[in-house]
C-alpha cells in the first residue's frame, strides 16, 4: 500500500477489493509446509521471508509511489483520445528505442530517457487504446489496457502437464539441484525461496546478455543470489550450448522466464531434458502463458498486473499502479510452490506459470475476512539484508562443469 497512490496523497488498497498480502501469506505458508513433508528445512540459508517482500525491491531502490507511473519509472498509465486507459512499459533500451516506431515519429526516443513521459501521453491522447496496446504489441513494446471487469485465470493454469516419466519421490531431506535460466525477479525469485529450502542452485546466464538486474539495485541483486553458483555461457556457440544442455540435463528443477521460441532456438526444449532421465522438473514462468495468443506476448511485472485487473484507483476514478511490479514477487513464490510440490511427487513434468493467471487470483483473493486493509495500515517497504554478495558472472563456469564432469 505504501507503493500505491499518489505521491502526495495516501496509500490505496487495490480497485478490485483483493489482498494480495494476504495471498502471499497463504502461499508463503504452503511453501513451507511442502518443505516440511520432504524434510527440507525452510530456513537452510535464512529465513523465510514474509508478505513484506512485496516491497524489497523498492526499499533497496529508494523506490516510492509515483501515481500512474511505477515506483521503478519505467511503466506509464495513460489514458488514450477514446477514454480508455492503457499502461506502457519501457523497462528495456529496445523498448524506447521503439518509441518512434510506435508514434511514427511524433515522439523521439531522447524525451524518454529521462522518464519524460508528456510527449508519449499526448500523442496517446489522439489514439484509441485498442490501437496503441495493439501497435505497441507488434513492435515488442510490452503494453495492457486497463480492464473494465475482472481477468479470470486460465482453467489449466499451473497444473502440472507430464513430460517425461517420474523419479521416486526424493528420500526425506535430500534437497534438489536446481538450474536457474531466469532473469530479473519472478523467477529468480522462485530459485531463491528453493536455495532457502535447501536446494543447491546455479544460476546460467548468457555473456552477452547477462541477466538485466545485475545493472539494477546490487543489494537486491545479492538478496536473491547469494549463495548461488554462477555459470556463464555463450549462446551463439553450438560447443556451449551443448554444454548448458549437459548441464540442464544434471537438474532436479530448472527455471526459466523466457518466451517459448526463445529457448526453441537453441534447440532447447523441456522433453528432450526429460527424456535424458526420470524426474526433472521444468518451471516455466511467462507473461501470458505457454500456449494461447499470449504465448508470445512480451510482458513485465507492472504491465502484466494491470492487465490482469491489480490496479488501484483515485478518488475521481483514474487508474493508478499497484505496488512495484506486483505480478513478479506474486509470482515468484507461486511458481516455487509447484515447483517442490512437483519435485516431492517425482518430477517429470512441465509447470506453466503464468503472471497473469497468478496476479488475476491473488487480485481477487479476500483471504476469507471479506474486508480490505485500511491505508493507516500501510508499512514503508522493508528488505532483508543480503546473506553476502551475488557472484561475478560466470564465476564458478569451470567449478560446475567440472564438478559434473562435463569438460
């Protein structure tokens, strides 16, 4: 709450009267209960975290309520020459560099550099939000219109769909090995409630393309990285790219954030990690969902919460962002749910989590006292202090392959 409204006005609650709080506590809660019954313990390296970590990554970031805009700065709501509303993200460098593109050269890409956002909102004003989202979406530019009702889950979302065949359900306290291909936060996220657990994770990047919250708050860097190994490899290289798959081949969990065809173009695909043994399972967390005419669809945390209908709203009715990128923290401690719910029942299967299905729920979840919380309630956002620092890119490469005699 202390993220949502404007800056000068109050905290708000969420326009569709849910207590996203109140579903984290639930799921926070079954995490644990799940390490509990494989015999992991849930503070192996720290403790738990509570709802509070709705709010970490501001409260490292010095980040504060900006109204329409996200406490980060880099996602927008405006409100379009119809009367509808729409949010448009720029979280990436390619993303304003598109800018011009999407305005047909109305709006230069230097005006958003500084998060000078009027000349973006006036030309928005002379187009409908249907073509704006729908443009923006063809240039790769993440954007969502604010919904008039509320967005309903898919009826699939987060059932476990078979791969491979299972393993024997893990002997009491043997911890997984988890291979974490995400980046930015709802899947790292994941990875770091699982190293909580005890799981032994490591981190894979690309050196090209580290992830993009290395170049973010360092302490929430460290927060959810600490104590992870970190492998590097090139991806333009057919010799390393069979080396990650060797690798990925060793996990009991892999994560991964990226749209489908991402990982298809490197000849990666979760049957054939399943096929090389039985039991692994594949957590794959995406904007929209795996399937669909989602599946390709770009999307980041503010974007995606909005489009599921976690919004708030003024007094005089103006949609305002919710939280920091709420879709991403929300999603994160879902995805690591399933994740050791699958790898406690034997693995072999794929975990389609989708933030839009997880924000929609958790928008609507009333955690059963059918009231929302009042804004005196609102608490500044509070971190915990990282165990110790994250590890240089690709610092531990040798380590790893050689320790699962790949090279």
């Amino acid at each position: 709450m202390a993220l949502t409204g404007r800056p000068d006005g109050p905290p708000l609650v969420p326009a569709s009267g849910g207590d996203p709080a109140a579903w984290l506590t639930r799921e926070l809660g079954r995490f644990r209960e799940t390490a509990e019954r494989c015999g992991l313990p849930a503070t192996a390296a720290g403790p738990l975290p509570d709802c509070r970590l709705l709010g970490e990554r501001a409260a490292l970031g010095g980040f504060v309520r900006q109204g329409r805009s996200s406490p980060g700065g880099a996602f927008r709501l405006m409100r379009a020459g119809d009367g509808g509303w729409l949010g448009i993200n720029l979280a990436r460098a390619c993303d304003a560099a598109s800018v011009p593109a999407l305005t047909e050269g109305a709006v230069a890409e230097p005006s958003l550099r500084d998060r000078d956002w009027a000349p973006l909102e006036a030309w928005v004003g002379t187009r409908t939000a249907r073509e704006v989202c729908e443009r923006a979406l063809l240039l790769e530019i993440p954007a969502a219109r604010v919904p008039d009702d509320p967005s309903v889950p898919r009826q699939d979302s987060d059932v476990p769909i078979a791969i491979g065949p299972r393993a024997q359900p893990p002997a009491p306290g043997v911890p997984p090995l988890v291979i974490d291909l995400s980046a930015l936060w709802a899947g790292p996220l994941c990875a770091h409630l699982l190293g909580l657990a005890g799981a032994s994770v490591v981190k894979v990047e690309s050196t090209r393309r580290p992830d993009g919250a290395r170049f973010g708050p360092a302490a929430f860097y460290d927060l959810l990285h600490a104590g992870h190994a970190s492998v590097a490899f090139d991806f333009a290289n057919p010799d390393e790219v069979v080396l990650l798959k060797a690798l990925l081949a060793q996990a009991d969990i892999v994560v991964e954030a990226s749209r489908p065809r991402a990982l298809a173009r490197l000849g990666i695909r979760p049957e054939d990690v399943a096929a090389r043994r039985p039991g692994p399972t594949w957590v794959s967390v995406t904007a929209f969902g795996r399937t669909g005419p989602g599946a390709d669809r770009p999307g980041f945390g503010d974007d995606v919460a909005v489009a599921a209908g976690l919004f708030a709203r003024d007094a005089d009715g103006t949609p305002l962002v919710c939280g920091d990128a709420l879709a991403d923290p929300l999603t994160g401690v879902r995805a690591a749910v399933a994740a050791l719910n699958a790898y406690a029942g034997g693995g072999g299967v794929l975990l389609d989590v989708a933030m839009s299905d997880v924000a929609a729920e958790a928008a609507a979840f009333s955690g059963g006292s059918g009231r929302t919380a009042e804004p005196a309630c609102a608490a500044p956002p509070f971190a915990r202090s990282p165990s110790a620092a994250a590890r240089p890119l690709g610092a531990d490469t040798d380590a790893v392959l050689k320790e699962f005699d790949l090279r």
